[in-house]
C-alpha cells in the first residue's frame, strides 16, 4: 500500500483546475493552500500496479507543473 504527499504546483492560473483534476483521480487526496498558490495532495493506492496507472495519469495532467514529494512509504 503505496501512501505518498506532494506539494502540487500548478500550471500558473490553473490552480483551480488542477483542484479539480487531482480530486477527480481516484486515490487522490488533495487540499488547497489557504496562502500559497500550491496544492497538498496525498496519494493512497493497494498496489505498485496502481501506483503506476496513477503517476502515469499525474503526469499527464496539463495543469500540474510540478510535484514535490514531501513523503513517501510502501508495505514490502
């Protein structure tokens, strides 16, 4: 069970957009900063194969500029 934090920086003016992308992305969970035009999001998945799938749909993602990885841990 893969459980990573970020700090998601958007695309500049996109930073609703990019709530709007992560929220939709199952596993994801995502807050908006109150003073900074960043995201918190933390990911959940069962598996590395659905870890995969979901870096490959992060990347993807027009409004995400750039992840920061603030966490990572995974049951071995």
């Amino acid at each position: 069970m893969p459980v990573f934090s970020y700090i998601a920086y958007p695309v500049q003016g996109a930073k609703a957009q990019l709530l709007k992308d992560l929220a939709a992305i199952n596993h994801c969970d995502v807050i908006p900063s109150e003073n900074n035009d960043v995201l918190i999001l933390v990911t959940d998945t069962p598996d590395e194969t659905q870890e995969k799938t979901l870096q490959e749909k992060l990347k993807n993602l027009k409004s995400l500029q750039s992840l920061g990885m603030t966490y990572g841990h995974t049951d071995e």
